[in-house]
C-alpha cells in the first residue's frame, strides 16, 4: 500500500474542508483509496492529510495535476504543500 502525506497550512480549516470534501469525486478518480485528516494541536490551520493508494503511479499523477493544484487554491492552502510518498512497511497495535 502507498500512502501520500500531504503537508499544509490554510487561510481557514473551516474554508478549507468543504472544498477538500467536493473535491473527493477527484481523488476517486485518481485512484485514492481513502485517507485521514490530522490537524496541528497548536496549529488548527496546520493540515496533515495521509492519502492511501494502490499504486505510486495513481498517487503521483494525482500531486502533478491542474486539478489539485487548482482545488488547493480554491481551498485557501497557503505556500507549498509538503508531499511525501511512503511505503507501508507494517501495522501494529501499541
């Protein structure tokens, strides 16, 4: 399984998640799998959102699109997102 963490800041969650919830017609269609939101404890604008994916392929194409890139500024993301591709290695319990 591959996973896509992605790293940003917002203007305002509030305004950012319903623009990242449309926008899941788009994910689908890319491939992803489904995924997590975390946000910063200190920071509520500070997003973390870890992507699942069958193929690095699908995930890849999904962070060079126009289509994310224009539904991260609709959304209010602010800089550069971080983006990272990982490898699941293993699960576990505690």
């Amino acid at each position: 399984m591959i996973h896509l963490l992605i790293r940003h800041k917002v203007r305002d969650y509030t305004s950012w998640k319903p623009v990242f919830d449309a926008h899941a017609h788009a994910r689908t269609e890319f491939g992803c799998l489904g995924g997590t939101i975390y946000r910063s404890h200190n920071d509520v604008n500070d997003i973390a959102v870890l992507l699942r994916w069958s193929t690095i392929a699908d995930a890849q194409r999904f962070v060079a699109s126009n289509e994310l890139r224009n539904t991260m500024h609709a959304a209010g993301v602010v800089g550069d997102p971080q983006v990272a591709f990982l490898d699941q290695v293993t699960e576990f319990d505690r």
